[in-house]
C-alpha cells in the first residue's frame, strides 16, 4: 500500500516544479527595457500634534490626517509649463527622501518626494513639517529646461464635510474700492475664491479648515473651495488675477528658468478656525520676515488731517491742532508723544522745490513734544490726464516713460495712473520725494495706493522681473531702504499680505470717518482679518472723526479704532466744537489707553452672514477680559454675552464694568446687555486665578 502512494507524491511535486518553471521562463520573455512596477509604498510625515499626511508614492496623491480622521484626501499638485498641464499623478517614477532642518519655525523635516518621467520635467513636492506646528507647509517644484509657468498648484483635493452651518470666507487681495470680507453660506451648489487665503468654518463648533500662501514676493494666490455632488474640493494655486480682486485686467506674469517654485502653502484643521486664521497670520510673518525695522517703541497715535480738513489743509490749521494736543490733549499718549499727519494736499505748502514749510511744521511739532508725519504715494500719477510729457520730480524721465504697461494700455484705477516700480524714473521720483522728507524731519509716513505697483503688466522696465508681486517686491524694498530706518511707516490702500514685509501699520480697510455705517464697514474687515494683527506690529481701522455725529455713533467710531489696535484722530480741531468737547472727555481716558497700549486686535466672538460685522469682539489683556459690543441698527438691541463664548471657560461669577459710560455688570454663564441704535459698550471683567484661556 505504501509502495503504491510514493509515486503519487513525487507526480505532484514534479507538477509544482514544472509550473515554477514555467513562470520563470515567460518572465524572461519580458523586454529588459521594462521598468517593474511602482510599489505601492506609504509614506507617513508627521505633524505638530497628532497630525500626519500620507503619500502613496503609487498613485502620486496623499491624505492629511489630525487626530486620525481624514482631513484632506485624493490631493495632489498640479502645473502648467510651457502651456501643458503636468500632474503628480502623472508621473511612473516616484521617491522620498527627508532631511532634518532649522529655520524660523524651529526645528523640523523637510520631506521631498521626487518624480520623474523621461518625457516631462521633474517635479518635486516638498512638505515642512515642526513639531510644534500643527499645519502643514507644502511646495511644488518643477526642474527642467527653458520651462515657462504662471500656474503652479501645490494642493488640489477634497476635504471634508465641515459639520453645522458650513461658510466659506473670501479675503480680498487689497482694501480698496471699498471691498469687504465675506461668509458666504457653504451648500450645494457653491463655489468661492478667495486671495492668498481662504477657510471654510462653522461658526458655532468653530471647527475649520485654513489653507494658504505664505509668501508673497513672487505670486498672487487663489484659494477656490467648492461644494457640489463630487463633494467638498478645495485648489490652492498660484497665478491668480481677477480684475475685481487683484485689479488686474491681464493674466498672472510667467516666471522662467530652469527651476520654478511655487510659494509655500499652508494648510491645517483647526477646532477654533479662528485659532487657525491666527496661527497663519504669524507664520506668514515668520516665512518671509519684516523688510523694515520693527516696531519697539510704543503704540502709535495721534491726529491725520484726512478725516475732516482733506483739501482744505493749511499750516496754520496744522499748527493749531499740534496746539490743541499739546493745551487739551496732554493725557492722549502712548510713551510720551503723538503724530500729527499731513496727509494729501500738503504740496500746497511747496513750492517749487522749496520745502522750507514743511520743515516748520515739522519743527514746530517736535517743539511742541510731538512727532510730525507726512503723506505719499510713491506707485502713482494723478496728473496723467494733463499727458506723458511732463517731467517726474527728481529725474529727466517724463511720466509717460514710467506708466506701467498693462495690455494695450495703461493701468488706472481710483483715479491714478500706476508708475511701473522698477522704472528708474520712479526710483529716481521716491530718491527726491523721500530725501526732502528725511531732510524735514518727518518721523512717520503714511503710503498710499501701493496696489498699483503690484499690478501685472506686460512688460516691466527691469526685464527680468515678470510678475506683479516681483515688481511690487523691489520697489517697495527700494522705498524702505530709502527711508533709512527713520519713519514709522504706515500702508493705507495696499495689498493684505504681501504688505506685511514692509510696514509697522496697515490700515484694515477702505476709507471710514464717522458714521455707524463707516464703523460697521471697517469693523466687517476686523470680524475677518483681525489676525492680521499677528502679521504687522499694528493694524488700524483708519480715522476717527466725531465731528456732529450723534453721541452713540462717536463711542461705537472710537472703540472700533480702539479694537483694531491703534487710534488715530480725525476731526479739524483747528476750530473748537463738540468733537473737541468729547475727544477731551474721552480720549484721555486712562482705562482706554491701556486697550490701546496692548496694540492687538479683538477677536470676533460670533461672525455674520455674508458681508455683515460681528456684533462682539473679545481679548485678553493680562488678568482682564475685555469684551466690546456694537449695536449697527437705529433701534436698540438687547444682545446676549456668553462667558464661554467669549473666552470665560472656567464656570463662576465674574464682575465687570462698562468703560464707555460707566456702570456695573455681573455674568454667570449669560448676561444681557441693552445697547441703544447706533452704539457701542466696552466691558472689562477680571479673570478667575485660576488661567482661563
């Protein structure tokens, strides 16, 4: 029986056998050219805390992960070079390598996935990630030769469903035109872009996801999020126009080489979105450094003769409002002085190249204990209607040689003509103009209309500069060396984020003097960019004119600037009334002279639909919580404040005061509060020992 079963054994061993051989003969059939097929390896990069993005170097796409739920996923990097679109997933050939790294952010890796194609330029994309950072930074890179882009994409991909009621938030590029920040609801069918960066949130969970650029010298960036049937997708790219945001009327300038980047681009998942919006704010800061000097001194404020003299400036009322500062306003100072602003229409103290004038004003002002400002746009020529011939200050160029070409055209917008930045005529014109200032003795500028030297154009005098922002980089690193460390320097009309490398101040929004509606359009700008604050030494909600107003419209003027984080005075108090009756009584007020000496913005407590203001502002200032609510309506409004919403999380009593009015408040969890129409309320409670937020 046994003899009879060994035969069986050794025929079925033999059929493996021959099988094996089999196999091994037709894999020697394959051409020895043929590459074998990517390995489906993941890849896992680890984040700040219980963060990590995977990357399946099979597909060329990778997945974001916080605290293990998936946050973006089937994303990738996209370019265009040479006019054809290039994929991460196109390619066959993907590797990783990472390196350890030291830079602004701390110590961290730098992960570098390679890909190549024998047929298409190398691509490589790189994510920065620190441990103490909980957002990802990602870049793309493409290597070849003669390569020509304006569209590079480090991220494009889906996300997920942001629970609650769901908005996305447009950011403008600049504060011009009166343009507003918006929340636009965030349901089937949308789709949104925002500039430079964007978010889309739940206003009651705060949970959201934040995605950006975080530099600015090169690029203009969109960030387009869009909800459909194919669900949530999100595409940060860079080479972003649009004619109503960027003001460009011709597409994004292409850069070239044999190595082309796009900006860094952050992206994270934040519980509090508004804890994420600041943690962009800082490290755009931190990625591309302040150009200028920072800002130790104390927290500017002062007057500018814009808010109710305007054209009307003469340098006896100039000198009666430095009289009026120094006679009724002696308490209104953070240190021990204040800036008096010449702004527009100081030429008529000029003339010729006779500055003389000026130089009095400015030395009657620091007689006086004050410091003098003055006004420029050095990005624009308002007389262009008059022709190109006329001469630029300082130069033997004509004016019509330094116009930015944009198109078959010209660039114009607010009534100016945008002078191409890199033009030694306009060089030339900021040598002149900032050389009689420094020789006056002015301690502050203020700079306007920088917008036009960001915009693109066709063809740039320096040649080798191809976009907007590249301009914009050298001429107003031009403009900082020139001021020599001498000024304060303050941005009005500018661009939002690309500003930040070269100013101490920058205004928040468009124009805005004394109405409610005035308060309510700036502070739209502060409910969604007061992390700005974290970008500049200040922000700054513009001046704040009383002037016949109603009482109420002046509190709410007053503390919208107060809660920006400067405070600067508009009103003609050349002339005695009842806005220098109540800048006496309330500008020296000692409680709120110390918000403004903190500097920082508040943070909106609950935001509003659409291109509307939060009604309740929040911030901490040592063992304080200082809470400041705005009624926009004629009617009075009774508004409920919520001690966790508001940042009182340990439960208990606290006390509080009202700061504007005076008076008592106790909160227990809730409180109400009446404010009249057309109103304001600052409260000030003190924290529990125990630390709160």
């Amino acid at each position: 029986m046994k003899q009879h079963k060994m035969p069986g054994k050794i025929n079925v061993c033999s059929l493996r056998l021959a099988v094996l051989f089999v196999v091994i003969s037709l894999q020697s059939l394959i051409p020895v050219f043929a590459k074998p097929p990517v390995q489906n390896k993941l890849i896992s990069i680890n984040y700040g805390n219980k963060g990590t993005a995977i990357y399946d170097l099979k597909s060329g796409t990778f997945t974001i992960y916080k605290n293990n739920r998936r946050i973006v996923y089937d994303t990738y990097s996209s370019v265009k070079i040479n006019g054809k679109t290039l994929s991460s997933k196109d390619y066959p050939e993907r590797s990783y390598s990472h390196i350890a790294i030291t830079d602004g952010f701390g110590k961290g890796e730098k992960h570098v996935i390679t890909l190549r194609n024998k047929d298409i330029p190398q691509m490589k994309q790189v994510f920065y990630t620190y441990p103490g950072r909980d957002f990802l930074t990602i870049a793309v890179e493409v290597a070849g030769k003669d390569l020509k882009s304006n569209y590079m994409a480090p991220l494009i991909g889906n996300f997920i469903s942001i629970n609650g009621d769901a908005k996305s938030l447009f950011v403008p590029f600049d504060n011009d035109t009166f343009i507003s920040y918006e929340a636009k609801q965030f349901t089937a069918p949308c789709s949104d872009t925002s500039a430079e960066v964007g978010a889309v949130f739940d206003n009651q969970s705060r949970n959201g996801i934040i995605a950006g650029s975080l530099e600015h010298g090169i690029w203009k960036t969109g960030v387009r999020t869009a909800y459909n049937n194919e669900g949530n997708q999100i595409e940060v790219w860079a080479g972003y126009t649009s004619q109503k945001v960027t003001r460009d009327e011709i597409a994004h300038g292409e850069i070239s080489g044999s190595v082309l980047r796009s900006p860094k681009v952050f992206v994270g998942y934040f519980s509090d979105w508004r804890t994420g919006l600041e943690e962009y704010g800082k490290a755009n800061r931190i990625a591309d450094p302040p150009f200028v000097f920072n800002w130790t001194k104390p927290t500017p404020v002062g007057w500018n003769s814009w808010g109710v003299i305007q054209d009307k400036l003469t340098f006896e009322k100039a000198t009666k409002v430095a009289d009026f500062f120094v006679d009724s306003l002696t308490a209104f100072r953070t240190g021990k002085t204040a800036f008096i602003d010449l702004d527009s229409y100081w030429d008529k103290m000029v003339k010729g190249n006779d500055f003389s004038k000026l130089k009095q004003f400015a030395d009657y002002c620091k007689s006086k204990g004050l410091q003098p400002g003055v006004y420029w746009a050095p990005f624009t020529d308002w007389g262009h209607n008059a022709g190109p011939d006329r001469k630029a200050e300082g130069s033997n160029y004509k004016f019509g040689d330094l116009w930015t070409k944009a198109g078959n055209g010209y660039h114009d917008l607010d009534g100016a003509r945008a002078l191409d930045p890199t033009h030694p005529g306009t060089l030339r014109r900021i040598d002149y103009f900032i050389g009689q200032f420094k020789a006056c003795g002015f301690k502050m500028i203020k700079i306007d209309f920088l917008g036009h030297a960001a915009v693109e154009s066709s063809k740039f005098y320096d040649t080798t500069l191809t976009t907007g922002m590249q301009a914009y980089r050298k001429g107003m690193e031009y403009l900082i060396h020139q001021l020599d460390g001498q000024m304060l320097v303050y941005a009005a009309i500018s661009p939002s984020l690309a500003t930040g490398r070269y100013v101490h101040s920058r205004r928040i929004a468009c124009d805005a003097f004394q109405t409610i509606a005035h308060t309510k359009y700036t502070l739209n700008s502060v409910t969604y960019g007061w992390w700005q604050t974290y970008l500049y030494n200040y922000i700054d909600a513009d001046h704040v004119v009383l002037d016949h107003q109603s009482e109420g419209e002046n509190r709410a003027r007053m503390l919208s600037s107060i809660i920006t984080g400067t405070f600067i005075t508009g009103d003609d108090f050349s002339e005695h009334g009842p806005w220098s009756v109540h800048a006496k009584q309330w500008y020296q007020n000692k409680e709120l002279l110390k918000v403004v000496e903190s500097g920082k913005a508040f943070t909106p407590v609950d935001v509003a639909i659409g291109t509307g203001t939060a009604n309740m502002f929040s911030r901490r200032i040592g063992n304080y919580l200082y809470v400041a609510v705005f009624n926009y309506d004629t009617a009075a409004k009774t508004l409920v404040i919520d001690a966790k919403r508001i940042g009182l999380q340990q439960p208990g009593l606290y006390e509080g005061t009202e700061l504007l009015q005076g008076g008592e408040i106790s909160l227990n969890n809730y409180a109400k509060v009446n404010v009249p129409g057309a109103d304001a309320r600052l409260f000030k409670f003190k924290m529990h020992s125990k630390k709160t937020l």
